[in-house]
C-alpha cells in the first residue's frame, strides 16, 4: 500500500517537473511570467517590458543592450533559470566583445595647475 503510494507520487513528479522547467521567452513573457523567473523582480521586468515597447529582441546581445542593469552574467543566470530569447538559450560565445573603454586623460598634477600652490 505504501510502496503504491510513493510510486503515485514519484510519478506525479516525473510528469510534473518538465512542465515546471517550462522556457520563458522575453519577447511573449507577461510581467507575472517575467517576474517567475528567479532573479528577475518588478523593477526588471518593467525594464525588460519597457525596452521590448521598441520591439523584439533579436537576440542575447541585443537584450543585454537595452535592458539597463543585465549584463552577460546576469544574462546567463536567468537563462539557466528558464528564459530564453527567441526560444535561445544564452551563449556566452555569441556576445559581441566588450568595446574598449576610452582612455581617460589623465589628472594633472595639482602642483602643476594653474592658480594652486
């Protein structure tokens, strides 16, 4: 009886689990599905719904440059929590490279400014 019991319930959670892992794509998501996703709150998923207001994402990079405080790390964490774009999975190999940063001129000396002793 018992033995029944606990191989009704294993059961249950094999079938269960794969609709539990279900993928969410940015590009259809709700808020509420958005926000399923652990790690992305209401703040996030306003950003995300709001950059989506300009169209679909094309793909990972381009979400990574219109959503303001998503980078590749953060990118890769939800992705491997279950959201996708486009039905893809994040790849970090398909991120462009990071462009250099200008090189800032640098500070002058304040013994050599002008007006200061």
């Amino acid at each position: 009886m018992i033995r029944n019991f606990i191989a009704a319930i294993a059961t249950a959670f094999a079938l269960g689990a794969p609709l539990l892992a279900q993928a969410t794509d940015v590009n259809r998501a709700s808020q509420a599905e958005l926000e399923s996703v652990k790690g992305i709150g209401p703040g996030l998923s306003g950003k995300i719904l709001k950059a989506r207001e300009a169209g679909a994402f094309k793909d990972w990079a381009d979400f990574v440059e219109r959503v303001g405080g998503v980078g590749a790390g953060n990118a890769a964490k939800f992705s491997a929590n279950g959201l996708t774009v486009g039905g893809a999975a994040f790849s970090a190999q398909a991120m462009p490279a990071k462009a250099e940063k200008a090189a800032r001129p640098a500070k002058a000396d304040k013994a050599t400014q002008p007006g200061k002793v």
